[in-house]
C-alpha cells in the first residue's frame, strides 16, 4: 500500500530505504518530505493553530509567532529516560544510563508500530553547521510532529539543499521520532499529544543513530539538538580527534577594536544566552554572539582550534528574561518565534517571570487558568521556552555564519555554585584547565525534569550531553591540548556569577556586568591582566577587574575572589568520590592535579 506523500522524496539510496521502513511501520497518514521553505513553515503553524496546539499572538505585538502550551507531563529534558545504547555497557559509561542496543531497538520496535496513524509522518532533511560547511554534519529526522518541524526549521538549517549536499551518501545521522499518540478513526487529536508516562530518548553511537518516543518537547524531541549535535557528535569528535560542547560563543572587541572569541560551558539554564549576547556595562566594550548552546570546534591549519555554531536559532529559557537582563534576547524574539508553556496577556501577547517590571494584572497560566499577582503560582512554566531564528539577534556577528568558524583564544567553564568557587580563576594550564571542567559542579535547573537546586557534578555542563564514557571523554580532551604547541591553545577559565552572601543575595550583578570579567580574560590573552596565584589557580589581583561605576557592597569584591581553603579541601573530598566512578579510565594525570591541588590547599594551612 503506498501512503499519499507530497514534497520530493530523496533519491539517496540508504535515506530512501530507511524511511521506507519506518513508514510501513509506523502507518502515517500520510507522508510529506521537507523542504525547508518559509511557506512550509506558515504551513506548520496553521496545521498547529487548527490542531489547538498553537494559538497565534497578537500580530501588532508579536508578528507571525505562535505560543504553545504543552502537556504538563512533557516539559523538559527527561535525564532518567535518556540512554546511550552503546554495544558494551562500559563505552556508555558510568554517568548514562544504558540497555543493550538490540533489546532497547526491540523494546522501540514495538512501541512504534502503528504510532502514526491517522498523523503524517515529515521527513526533515537538516544539516547541523552553514549547509556545506567543512565542519558541519547532516541529519535526517523523522517526526510525527508539526510543533518539531517548525521548530527544527528554526533551529537548524532544513531542506532541499541539504539533501543535494548529501547526495547518494550514507553518511548521515538518522534520527526516529515519534510523539508516541496514535489516533484511532475519528479519535478528536489533544493539543499536545504525547506519551507522558513512557519516554525514551536513545542514541545508538556506533550506527549514529537516534531513537526518541513518547515526548515532544525541547531536546527530547529536536534531533539535531543535544541528540545528534551533542552526545552523538561527541562520539564522532573523540574518533575524529576534534570538539563537540555545550558551549556558547562570543566575540569580544575592545576599545582599541582587537577581536578575542571565547567559548563557555555552562549547564542548562545557568546562562549561557545570557552571556553569549551580554551587553557590556564597561565603556567601549563590544560583544557579539556566535552561539548559545553548542560550539563545534575543529583545528585549522594554523594549528588553533577554530568554531562553529551548528545551530540556526536559539531556544532559550524564557523566564529571567527581560529588557534589563537580556535585551538582545527579547528584541531576537519580536517576530517569527514560537513560545512555549509562557503565560499569555489579555491582549495577545506572551509572558513570564520577571519579563517586565510590574506584573500584569491579570493572564491566562502556561496551564491555561487565570492568574493574577499574588496568586501564589508560576504564570509560565520555569523551563518556558523561545524559538527564534539567531539572524534576527541585534548582536549577531557577521561572520556566525562562517564556514572555517572562529579561533579560540579562551573557554569558560561555570555552574550555579553558592560558595566555595570564586568569580574567576585561570588554569596554570591545558591539563589543570581540564582538571577543572572534570570537577565543574552545579545546582541542577528546570531545565531538566527532578529537583531543582541540588548541587551536582557536571564536567564540562556535559553530564547529560556526552554520548561515551566520561573517563574517556576527560582522556580525549587532555589528547586534544597535545595536537598543538601549547601557545595555540585557549587559555581556561572556571568561573561563577552565582555565589551567595550570608543572606543568601547574590555577591555579584551578573548578566552585563559580567564584562567585566569578559575584560580581565581579555587583557590575560594579550598579555596583561594582574593576577595572583592561588592554590586553585590564578585569580584576578585586587583591583585587576574594572570596578568602575560598579554599585556594588563593601567587600563584595575580596568575598567574590577569596580562596576559601576548608571549602576547597572539603570538595576534594567530594571530588575523590566523583572520580572513583570513573574507575580505571580515569586519567592518571586527573588524578596527579587532585593530588597537586590537595598539597597546594594545605601548604596554605600550614
Ligand atoms: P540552556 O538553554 O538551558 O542551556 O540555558 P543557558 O545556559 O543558556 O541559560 P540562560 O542564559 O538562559 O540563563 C538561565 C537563567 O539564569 C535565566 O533565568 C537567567 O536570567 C539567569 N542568569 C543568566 N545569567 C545570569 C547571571 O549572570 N547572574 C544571575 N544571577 N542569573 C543569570
Ligand atoms: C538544555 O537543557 O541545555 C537546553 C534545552 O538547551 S533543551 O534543548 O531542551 O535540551
Ligand atoms: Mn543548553
């Protein structure tokens, strides 16, 4: 039986095979293959607006966007439902969960028989990096879900020319997804269908290969996204001696218009867009965004490591965000987004926590009830989302879209830590550097499903994105600062915006303050920038980071860059039980800086 198919079906003879398969099982519909144009998006938005999945703003206030409100059981990423399905337990690693590939492919198999009737099932052809890019990879998605095609148009690069890039190749990341609702004859569609009770997201590295069920939202649900730009490229990166992070990228020029690129992981929801399109509150300094989530980073010829965001858009948290904290992140949103689980205004428009000053008094919920200040509930959902295309940011750089990508000079690495960590410290080195993205730590976010607020170890902000072995994963970066001469390298930071004074208020500003910081790193790269070692590494002298016209409290400053040695002591503690589940693919050379740093904390004792 042939199922009615519109758009141009691949002539690829593994593409054309592959979604052959999936078709005769899932039994869509129908079957559309995309072509990425701007009337196939229209198109997507009004299949959503007819299905009651999406209702459209106010076009005065908010052109041709869209809010949705998901089902409350499908809000965020789902850590626990996430596996990587490698052939041997151990290349997964103790920090993913795992089953064998072929049971949980069985397990799938049959979870996706018939998922599809009475939908349509897309075939998305995108490419992950500027289409043809020597950096870039090209991925297939198949979704049942119109929401997952507008948004991946948004986000990646979709369509025709993808698929001429790829040609008769098999190389590329094959990616089945599947909201999970299958309807029955004249069964009413609900407006978010999922399987709220029965998630899986999958990877299977070795074929790069992608199986998601049961959820539509975010990175559960976006392929290319943390699926296929993180935890399988990851695995591509490690065989192919290159870089794929969590990872924002900015450009920084100074006063005197000297260009520095800087990346920085930082976990989910602890501000990356933030700072990747900051405005710097220090006079003459300029930043300008290349990416929010994701770097790729390849070494070009002259032997330094060069980036390139994969991604086309930005799906950003929405609550925090507001014309003080983020004003290129609001202006980037004015049109052409989608918005999901915000509040909606009684004259059409979305909102959430802290977006402007005064609440309003009355919206709708993200759960569609009323809601008024006071109420005592959350008007968005605090994992609200915005798509929006990245061209559309004010302060997108001109060459974000450069296919050689930008060199390095240095990368961050930062999570919501209370205590303990300063603002800033530099590594005396690489391998230092990596020991401290391995025992990066921070409280966890609504940006995945549990509890919020529990401090965890995330190296690198790549626990629930590394698709391999994590002891591996330390290994592969400590081989990559040995592919180079030592000066080619970016220099590594650890930084934190998030400590805390006894009442628990924030020691620093953050957001554009966080220039200020930006300068110290800058002027380290060329040079300069008085510095203190420390037993952690080098912080920043007293009065090396621009103060002025800073309000900030007495002694703020000496709190925010003090080594607080029992704190320290007390984590290598921790630290000691975070490596040993990493067992004997930990490398030796972590474990000889641990070692290095506890001599270090406790010389300073005495
Ligand atoms: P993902 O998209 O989940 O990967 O998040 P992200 O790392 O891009 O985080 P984002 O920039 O969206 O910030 C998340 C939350 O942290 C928002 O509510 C921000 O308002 C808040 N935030 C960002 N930067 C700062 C800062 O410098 N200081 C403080 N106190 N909060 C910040
Ligand atoms: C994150 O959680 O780090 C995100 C959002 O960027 S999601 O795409 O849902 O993973
Ligand atoms: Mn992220």
């Amino acid at each position: 039986m042939t199922v009615p198919t519109t758009g141009t079906p691949s002539t690829n003879p593994t593409l054309a095979a592959w979604v052959d398969d999936w078709v005769s099982h899932c039994q869509p519909d129908a079957v559309h293959w995309c072509d990425g144009s701007p009337a196939e998006y229209q198109e997507m938005l009004r299949l959503m607006v007819h299905a009651g999945t999406a209702i459209p703003l106010d076009a005065s206030k908010r052109p041709n966007s869209v809010l949705v409100r998901s089902d409350p059981g499908d809000v965020a990423r789902v850590e626990d439902r996430t596996y990587i399905c490698a052939r041997s337990q151990s290349d997964a690693g103790p920090t993913n969960n795992w089953t064998d590939p072929e049971q949980m492919r069985a397990t799938l198999r049959q979870l996706y028989a018939g998922c599809m009737k009475g939908r349509t099932l897309y075939v998305i052809p995108y490419s992950m990096g500027p289409v043809g890019s020597p950096i870039a990879g090209i991925g297939v998605e198949i979704t049942d879900s119109p929401y997952v095609v507008a948004n991946m148009h948004t986000m990646t690069r979709v369509g025709t020319r993808v698929l001429e890039v790829l040609g008769d190749s098999p190389a590329f990341v094959r990616g089945m997804h599947s909201v999970g609702a299958p309807l029955k004859e004249n069964q009413p569609d609900v407006p978010w269908p999922c399987d709220a009770s029965n998630k899986y997201i999958t990877h299977f590295p070795e074929t790069r290969e992608i199986q998601s069920y049961g959820s539509g939202y975010g990175g559960n649900a976006l392929l290319g996204k943390k699926c296929h730009a993180l935890r399988i490229a990851s695995v591509q990166a490690r065989d192919e001696g290159w870089l794929a992070e969590h990872m924002l990228i900015l450009k920084l020029t100074s006063p005197a218009g000297e260009v520095r690129y800087i990346t920085g992981a930082f976990p989910s929801a602890c501000g990356k867009t933030n700072l990747a399109m900051l405005i710097p509150t220090v006079p003459g300094w300029k930043v300008e965004t290349i990416g929010d989530d994701i770097a790729w980073m390849k070494f070009g010829p002259d032997g330094r490591l060069y980036a390139i965001n994969p991604e086309a858009g930005f799906f950003g948290v929405a609550p925090g965000t507001s014309m003080q904290s983020n004003p290129n992140a609001l202006l980037t949103a004015r049109a052409n987004s989608i918005f999901t689980n915000c509040a909606l205004t009684t004259d059409g428009d979305v909102w959430w926590e802290q977006m402007t000053e005064r609440e309003p008094a009355s919206l709708m919920d993200w759960i569609r009830r009323p809601w008024q200040p006071g109420c005592g509930r959350k008007a968005a959902h605090p994992n609200a989302r915005f798509t929006t295309p990245a061209r559309q940011c004010p302060a997108i750089a001109p060459e974000w879209e450069d296919p050689k990508g930008v060199p390095i000079s240095a990368m961050l690495f930062g999570g919501r830590r209370a205590g303990v960590v300063p603002l800033v410290c530099e590594a005396f080195g690489w391998q230092h550097g990596v020991f401290l993205g391995s025992i990066m730590s921070s409280e966890t976010t609504a940006a995945a499903a549990g509890k919020v607020g529990e401090l965890r170890f995330d190296p690198f902000a790549m626990l629930p994105f590394c698709g391999y072995h994590m002891g591996d994963y330390f290994a592969h970066w400590l081989k990559v600062g040995q592919r180079t001469s030592p000066d080619k390298l970016p220099r590594l930071y650890y930084v934190n915006w998030f400590r805390r004074d006894a009442e628990n208020r924030f020691l620093w500003p953050g957001y554009g303050e966080n220039s200020r910081v930006l300068k110290w790193i800058f002027e380290r790269c060329t040079g300069g920038g008085a510095a203190v070692q420390t037993a952690i590494g080098t912080v920043p002298a007293p009065g090396a980071i621009d103060t002025e016209g800073l309000a900030i409290a007495p002694g703020a400053m000496e709190e925010l860059l003090r080594v607080d040695v029992p704190g320290w002591l007390a984590n290598c503690e921790q630290i000691d039980t975070h490596y040993a589940r990493f067992g004997d693919r930990l490398p030796q050379a972590l474990r000889d800086e641990l070692a290095a740093l506890r001599r270090r904390l406790t010389a300073v004792v005495g």
